[in-house]
C-alpha cells in the first residue's frame, strides 16, 4: 500500500501559487549575488521578499535550521547556512535553495549562480554546473503516469555515466514528496534502477534535486554548525531542484521560471 498522496485539483492550484513563488524569489536573487556581498546579505533579501509576497520561509526554525535560505558555495554540497562571514567572490558557484510556504503549502526549489558571471568561472566548473542542470532535466523527462521512483535515479546516473567525466552523485540526500508538509513520501533517489520503486501516478508531487560532485559522491557534516554538508574531498558541488507534478501524461514543473 502506497503512503503516496494524490493531491486534489484544489491543492495543486495551492501547491503551485507556493512554487511560483519560489521561483520569482529564485530570479530575484540572480540580480544581487555579485562578488563582495555575503550570504547573509542573501538570506535578508530572501527573507523580506518572501513575506512581501505574503508567504513564510520554510526553512526558518525548520529541524532548528537557523535562517530563511539555504546558501551553498563551491564544495558545499547543500544545507549551507547564510553567514556574515561568508562573502562572495569572483569565480565561486553558489546554490541557493528556496523554499516557500503559502497558504499551508510548500514550494521548494534551487539554482546554481555564478559569481561575477558565468564567464569567471573555468570551462571545467562551467561544464560541472551545466551537467547538474541537465541531469535534473533528463530525470524529468521520464516522470508520467506508470513510470517507477526509481527510473529517476536511473536516468540520472545514465545521463551522468555518459559524460566525459568522472563525476560523483551524492547518495544521502534526496528529493521528496512535497505538498502540505516539506518532506513527505516518497524518498526521491537520485540514483536507482529502472523498474523499481513505487509508481507514479497522475496527480503526485515531489522534488528533484541532484548534488553532483566533480569528485567522490561521498559528503561530510560539519561537526561545528551540524548543517553544513561539503564534499569529502573538497571539490566542488553544483544542484538543481524542481518541485514537480505528475500530469495525466507527463510531468509539469511547477517552479519553472
Ligand atoms: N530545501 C531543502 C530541500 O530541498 C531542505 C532544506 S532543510 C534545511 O529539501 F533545514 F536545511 F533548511
Ligand atoms: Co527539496
Ligand atoms: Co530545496
């Protein structure tokens, strides 16, 4: 038996006023991450820009997570926490995770930024960046009505596998169900076996949301602020992420910008 909701047309058209939401945060904060500032900087914008658009942050307070963003720069993999300390600088990449709680539902999206412009970031990190998109793209293409949970991590892990790099898919953090609560079933894996896992159906909603590694998948929680997740190796990380609904024949993606 399936713990998979189906959300109700109602609660798609609540799902997706949060996701639109998201987005426009998303692209508004494109305009201000410049070399120099620092990530609290970008957690005060988000902050007010999300009450401006009569929504909540969703991750303040969330698990005792201290700030209204996820900022994650260069080897943080995710779960990166806004800080002073933290400035920004020509040629970093910054993935900046968002999530918005409207009328009781959650949108939840991330993007990755280049500091300075893309143009000051090396072919190599460029490339790191563009294939983490495009694997978020590949997993998406195969979301419809009959399809498996785990054909996305398979698809993910084929579209990686056929790079001309050897690029690590980090394992112990995942997409989910989403909807009236942020995390709910089911675990979205991003990597898997065609074939396996629960089945989608019409009307389910969940994220994905890649972290791809330019070296091992393997991650360390800092034992300092027990939020921060870096590479092991410290190399970098690039992740997207899209709240997704199942359609009657495909996928919609609704913090689409
Ligand atoms: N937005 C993250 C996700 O994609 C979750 C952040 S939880 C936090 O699931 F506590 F770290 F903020
Ligand atoms: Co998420
Ligand atoms: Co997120």
């Amino acid at each position: 038996m399936s713990k998979i909701k189906i959300k109700t047309p109602e609660e798609i058209e609540l799902l997706k006023a949060a996701c639109k939401i998201t987005s426009q945060i998303l692209t508004a904060v494109g305009d201000i991450v410049k070399p120099g500032i620092n990530t609290e900087d970008i957690n005060t914008f988000v902050h007010k820009m999300t009450l401006d658009l009569g929504a909540t942050p969703a991750t303040l307070n969330y698990k005792g997570f201290p700030k209204s963003v996820c900022t994650s720069p260069n080897e943080v993999v995710c779960h990166g926490i806004p800080s002073k300390s933290v400035i920004l600088k020509e040629g970093d990449i910054l993935n900046v995770d968002v999530t918005s709680i409207k009328d009781g539902f959650f949108g939840d999206s991330s993007r990755m930024y280049f500091v300075g412009g893309r143009e000051t970031a090396s072919k190599e990190v460029q490339t790191l960046v563009d294939v983490a998109k495009q694997s978020l793209n590949a997993a998406i293409k195969i979301v419809k009505p009959g399809a498996k949970f785990g054909d996305i991590g398979a698809a993910i892990e084929k579209y990686i596998s056929k790079q001309d790099h050897r690029y690590g898919i980090v394992r112990e953090y995942t997409g989910h169900g989403i909807g009236s609560s942020f995390h709910e079933p089911p675990q979205v894996l991003h990597v898997g076996k065609k074939g396996t896992g629960p089945t989608m159906r019409s009307g389910m909603t969940f994220t994905i949301e890649p972290m791809i590694n330019m070296g091992t998948w393997r991650t360390v929680l800092s034992k300092i602020d027990e939020w921060t997740v870096r590479t092991l190796d410290g190399k970098l990380s690039a992740q997207w992420e899209h709240t997704v609904l199942v359609t009657r024949d495909g996928a919609e993606i609704l913090t689409e910008y």
